[in-house]
C-alpha cells in the first residue's frame, strides 16, 4: 500500500492522518497515512529513512517547513516565493516540493466562505511563514490593495517590496494603520497560539468585514473575540484552511480532488 505521512514536532495533535485517511475512504484510494515525530535537527534523516522505506510523500509541519525547503531537489516557484514547503512527493530518486497553505487559504476564504478577493481590500497581518505564503496566491486573486501588517515593521515593508511584481501591496506597521478599514481581515500571526491579541485597533473592521483567525480548534481567540466586539458578522478560524490545504497535497499525490465540506464540518469547533 502506498505510504505518506506529517512529519513535524510535536506532532501528537496532528489532525492530518484523520483528514487524509477519510479522503482516502471517500474516494477509493488505497493508501496508509501515519504521523512521524522527528527531533529537532532530525528533519532530513527522518525524510530519508521515509523515503527509502517506500514513503510516497510528507505533509510537513512546524518546525520543519525551512528544512524541507532545503531538502528539496524541485520546488514550484509558489514554494519558492513562501521560503517554506508544506508537502514533499517522492518520485524516481527526486524530492519535488510545494506549499499549499496559502492557496488553501485564498479556497476557504473565497469558495467556503464565499469572499471573492477581486476588488476587495484585504488586510493580512503577520509577517512569519503563513503570511508569506498567503502573498502571492492573495495578489493573483487581484484585490484592490493587500495591506501586510506587521509587528516588526521592517519586515512587512520588505515582504512588500519583494512581492510588488505580483500586485498592489503595501507594508506597514500596525501604527501606520490609521483607522483605515477592511473587508477581509486575516490574523496570520502566532498571537493566538499564547492567547495574545496582535496591536490592531478596532477600525480595521466594518460590520460585513470578515475576520480570518488562522488558528483553529481554540474557539474565539482574543482577535475574534475583538472582531466580534467591534460588530463583525462574519467570523471563520483557519479549519477551512488545514482541509483544503490537505485536499490540495491529495491532488498533487493521487490525482484525485476529495471532497472537503464533509472533512470541513466534522472538525469545526462552534466559535464561542
Ligand atoms: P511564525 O512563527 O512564522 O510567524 C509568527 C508571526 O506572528 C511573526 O510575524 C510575528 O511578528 C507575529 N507575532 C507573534 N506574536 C505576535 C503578537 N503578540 N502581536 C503581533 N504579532 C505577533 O508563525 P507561522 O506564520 O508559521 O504561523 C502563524 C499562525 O498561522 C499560527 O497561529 C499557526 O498555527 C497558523 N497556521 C495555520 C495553518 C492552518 O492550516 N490553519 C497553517 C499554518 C499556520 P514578528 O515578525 O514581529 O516577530
């Protein structure tokens, strides 16, 4: 049977075997689909020793996304442009290598929860691995700005800089801000991991905004909780985002496109 697996550490709360395994189901494929736990530094000895057992192909998580980077032989140039790979596929003595969270993102937000991006002005804060990934998929969507926020300005300004090729972006800090509002807020920061709020004010929101956590499984995180304050209908954390990124490695692996509303509502945590 073919073998894939998420490699990451720590893994234990991996959601992704359940996801694959029931796509698997739903569409006839047989494969096995585990969770590996690597030490830190481990990260190419691990995918090795994978591969060679017959492993077709990883998801990877955090902390190794730089590290599959590096063990890649080809990237696509999305994985080139995040800095950071997500999914690995083992095919004839070659590591070809992608990363699908950012284009599964833009699915969730425009197909799941029906936003176009087109013409819209997005605000995506966070200038780490999950922000950088979101850029280039959220400027091919054509919104009319994408405002990239960030803590450490610096940052925001140069990731601005770099992706202005691909389309009307700007970096700022969150001072810079200046009570302009937005139609789609994304919180792509880590915040939420450590129950902290990022420094946003309140009038980047409207009442028909939508307010993006990426986080998920945690409820109201302090950026929902402050959305849904400031009058915000429309609240979504980042589930949408861990299956469609998932039915997307899927694709790439089996050539088959699950199904990902079912996968969606079973892990969907009520948002209070
Ligand atoms: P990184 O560690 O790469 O980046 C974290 C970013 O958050 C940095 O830019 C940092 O700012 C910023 N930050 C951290 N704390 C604060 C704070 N208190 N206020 C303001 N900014 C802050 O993390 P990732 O990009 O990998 O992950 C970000 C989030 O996305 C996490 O919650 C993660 O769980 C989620 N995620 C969800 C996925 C999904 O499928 N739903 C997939 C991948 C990630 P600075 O640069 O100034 O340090």
């Amino acid at each position: 049977m073919d073998r894939y697996a998420v490699i990451g550490s720590p893994i234990g709360h991996t959601k992704s075997p359940l996801i694959h395994t029931a796509f698997a189901k739903n569409s006839g494929q047989a494969l096995e689909y585990t969770a590996l736990e690597a030490p830190l530094g481990g990260f190419a000895a691990a995918a090795t020793a994978f591969r060679e057992a017959g492993g077709r192909g990883m998801n990877v998580t955090a902390p190794f996304k730089l590290d599959a980077f590096a063990y890649a032989t080809d990237l696509t140039d999305r994985a080139h442009l995040a800095g950071a790979v997500n999914a690995l596929k083992f095919e004839g003595g070659k590591v070809y290598a992608d990363n699908f969270d950012g284009v599964g993102l833009l699915r969730d937000v425009e197909q799941n929860l029906g936003r176009l991006m087109c013409g819209k002005r997005v605000l995506l804060m966070g200038g780490g691995g999950a922000a950088r990934g979101a850029l280039q998929p959220f400027l091919a969507a054509q919104p009319a700005e994408l405002v990239l926020v960030n803590r450490t300005a610096e940052k925001a300004q140069a990731l601005a800089a770099q992706f202005a090729p691909y389309g009307n972006i700007v970096g700022l800090g969150y001072a810079d801000l200046d009570h302009r509002s937005f139609d789609i807020v994304v919180n792509a920061t880590s915040a939420s991991l450590r129950s902290e709020l990022p420094p946003v004010h309140t009038d980047v929101f409207r009442p028909d905004s939508l307010a993006y956590e990426l986080a998920y499984g945690k409820g109201l995180t302090p950026f929902l909780r402050l959305a849904q304050g400031a009058g915000v209908g429309r609240l979504a954390d980042g589930v949408g985002m861990l299956v469609e990124q998932a039915a997307k490695a899927f694709f790439w692996w089996r050539g088959v496109r699950p199904d990902t509303r079912p996968m969606i509502a079973q892990l969907t945590v009520p948002l209070t």
